[in-house]
C-alpha cells in the first residue's frame, strides 16, 4: 500500500519527465496552469502512475484534481 510521501515521490519523478525543467514542481503546483500539461499528458501521466504503484486509477477522480497535491491526495485515497 502506498502512502503520501511515496505516491508524491513518484508523482514529482513523473512530473519532472512531462514538464523537463520548465516549472518548479511543488504541492501548490496546479497542473494545467502551472505545469503546463495537456489533456493527453494527464491521460499519459496518469496510465504510468498505475503501473508505477501497481493500482488501478478510476478516471472519476481526475474533474476533481487541480494541483500536484490533489493529485496526490486522490491516489492516496484509492491506494487505500
């Protein structure tokens, strides 16, 4: 079972390969506005997240998720 730090530690390892220096990744960092990602980097970000952590990510969570926290957090929950 995966938990906060580790989930954030793989999210940020995934993030700096998406966004390749342009921005700092932080918690507060909002992945559209912030980050720069586009609905098929999200997409991508995500399917690796789940092989990553092994788990199954239900697309339901994704409206929900506006920063690299809430992201996190939503993981968090469904790796519970």
């Amino acid at each position: 079972m995966a938990n906060y730090d580790t989930i954030y530690q793989e999210l940020h390892t995934l993030l700096e390969s998406h966004v390749k220096g342009r921005q700092t990744i932080a918690p507060d960092s909002r992945l559209v506005d912030d980050l720069g990602l586009d609905s098929m980097q999200t997409m991508e970000m995500v399917m690796d997240m789940e092989d990553r952590l092994d788990m199954s990510i239900p697309l339901n969570v994704l409206p929900e998720v506006q920063t690299v926290d809430d992201l996190v957090q939503a993981l968090t929950r469904v790796a519970a």
